[in-house]
C-alpha cells in the first residue's frame, strides 16, 4: 500500500488517525497542497481530481475517499473497530460520518475556499479555477454555528458522536472541529458536553498525528 498524504489538510489528517488508531505502518508520500503538487502530471495520473488523501491499494487501486479508505482498512485490520460492529452500530457510524462531513466539514471548506486569500480562484478542490464567493463563506459561517449546537445537542445524549465508543465519526469529528481555527471559529465555551468530548478525544495518541 501507498498512502499519499498531505500535514496541513484536514481530509489526510482523518487517514492518518484511522492508521495510527490502528497501529499500522504504511509507506507514505507528502505532498503539499499549497505548493500544488496534487496538480502535478503525476500524481493527476493516479488521482485526475487532484485531491488528497489517496491510498493505493495493495491490488493497485487508488481510494480518493476518506470513508473508502476507511472501509478498506478496517477490513484489512478489523481491530480495534473504528466502523462499527452489527447492523445497528454500523449504520449509526456511516450515518453520524456524513452528518459530520455534510454538516460540519462541508460548511468549514467553504468558508475558508471563499474567503482566505491563500484559495483565491481554488474556491473548489480540484485542477479547476473556481473564483470565490463572499456571501457563500458568510453563509458557511452560519452554518458552522448550527453545526456546533448539532454537536452539543448530540453530545448531551452521548459520550461519543455515533455510539457509546470512539469511531470514524468521532475522528470526522475531531479533524473539522480542529479544522475551523482556520475560519476563527471554535467550540462555544457554552457548549459543555461538546468541550469535554473534544478534551476526551485530545488525549488519544492519534489526536497528535
């Protein structure tokens, strides 16, 4: 396997805490995305989207998706679980991950493509321009502020996003939160139950990868 990874992204970070919570050793290429080398001919010849994370399966396959790659790892090494065991936890776990990436991860991409000048005509991931909009970045914000009270609502019911242990939802999770210093937002400090999982989460080994 080939993981193709990039430290200053939010989506590779989710790769790197699936394999270190599962104590993998896996042969890894950086690449830095504000250099654009994801746009290169040779990495656009495995990926043609241009976007990372990317794992090169061992039969050759490039997986583009964190939840792909998630899968395909967690068959491989099915301990410790971060997918889910059953029906019931399985499904909670995919459900609570788009939640997550729809919600919340979604909301803090746009608002940093839209409105940091470091993504001025990067506006969509990807080799094509996208010129920025302003009032999609204010609208994101919006949104990030009723994702975090999906978050404290959830989080007063359970210790954790999908089921009562650490799962893909709860490294989702982590990872965006993380992410949104970059747009000035954090947890509100009103937000008890969201602040105590997220000091939880901090003192995983994985959460410092």
């Amino acid at each position: 396997m080939l993981f193709f990874d990039c430290t200053t992204a939010p989506n590779p970070r989710r790769v790197r805490m699936i394999i270190a919570e599962k104590r993998l050793e896996i042969e890894t290429r950086e690449l830095s995305i504000a250099n654009g080398e994801q746009l290169s001919p040779d990495f656009l010849a495995i990926n043609p989207r241009g976007t990372l994370p990317v794992l090169v399966t061992e039969a050759g396959q490039a997986l583009s998706e964190t939840v792909a790659i998630a899968s395909y790892l967690e068959d491989l090494h099915p301990e410790p679980s971060l997918m889910g065991q059953g029906a019931e936890e399985k499904a909670a776990v995919l459900n609570w991950n788009a939640v997550i990436e729809q919600q919340g991860g979604q909301a803090i991409f746009d608002a940093f493509r839209n409105s940091h000048p470091a993504m001025k005509g990067r506006a969509i991931p990807g080799p094509a321009d996208y010129a920025q909009i302003p009032d999609l970045a204010e609208r994101s914000r919006q949104r990030v502020n009723a994702f975090f009270e999906l978050l404290e609502a959830r989080l007063q019911q359970s210790p954790f996003i999908a089921t009562n242990r650490f799962t893909l939802a709860d490294i989702s999770c982590f990872v965006m939160v993380e992410f949104a210093r970059v747009i000035k937002m954090r947890i509100p400090q009103g937000n008890p139950a969201t602040l105590a999982w997220y000091e939880h989460i901090c003192e995983r080994p994985s959460a410092s990868v």
